[in-house]
C-alpha cells in the first residue's frame, strides 16, 4: 500500500495480490489492524498529506493530487473525517506552533485522531504478507 500511495487502489486489486476472495481478504485484515483495507489506506494517504502539509507550502489540490485523489473536494471531506479538523486548520495549528512535530502534532485539538500519525510515523507498516503470512506476498 506504501508503494503505491499516489494510486487509488480496489479492494479487488488488494485481495488479488493476496489470491483470496474480497470478504475473506477483508476479514483477516480487519482482524490483524482493526481497520478494513480501504480505510487503513486512506489513513495512509492522510497520514502522508500531514507530512506534506506539516513540511512544504503545497497547496491542498497538489497534495491530493500527488496521492492518486483526482477531486480536491473529496480529498478535503475524508482528510477532515479522519482528522477531526480541516487541512486549513490542521496546517494554521502545525505552523503556528513553535519546536518539533511532535509538539505541533500535541497541539492539534483530536488527539485520539493524531494517534494516527504518530502510529505510522514511529511503527514500520507491516506489508500485507505479515498479515497474510499463508499467501507469500513480499508486499504490496
């Protein structure tokens, strides 16, 4: 899913590679993260628009665009859905605050949401093949 960040990916697609039917790809994914294959992605994608917009002056369009998200509008409703905050008022708090991204990422009101970020940036993300030891997958 790292590899391929910058590219809308389909269930279909990801259970493929693992060589299982969708719900049952689903079932093991969801049971090894917590999350289902779409939503760990897209978590992927905001964690990495953090990032962006936490180090660079990209605008919001590029940022979704550099992540394989056509609409700029689409990309702003599930950013805000799994931050809790806009990319407008996640990017003013960031910049604002003063010392390193851990001290601007604490000073983001949802705290619970940037546990997100902090879980990707500190904790190597297992390929699919740790999750689905049985199917030989390298990585996705």
């Amino acid at each position: 899913m790292q590899d391929n960040i910058n590219t809308m990916i389909r269930l279909d697609e990801l259970s493929g590679y693992a060589r299982l039917s969708t719900s049952h790809y689903s079932a093991i994914f969801r049971a090894k993260t917590g999350y289902s294959p779409i939503e760990y992605f897209n978590q992927l994608k905001v964690q990495k628009a953090c990032q962006y917009i936490s180090f660079t002056t990209m605008s919001i369009k590029n940022i979704a665009l550099s992540l394989g998200i056509e609409d700029q509008y689409y990309f702003t409703r599930m950013f805000t859905k799994l931050m809790g905050i806009s990319h407008y008022e996640y990017r003013k708090k960031v910049k604002a605050s003063p010392g390193n991204i851990e001290e601007k990422v604490a000073s983001v009101k949802v705290k619970e949401r940037i546990n997100i970020y902090l879980k990707f940036k500190y904790q190597a993300i297992a390929p699919i093949s740790y999750f689905l030891p049985m199917t030989g997958i390298l990585s996705v």
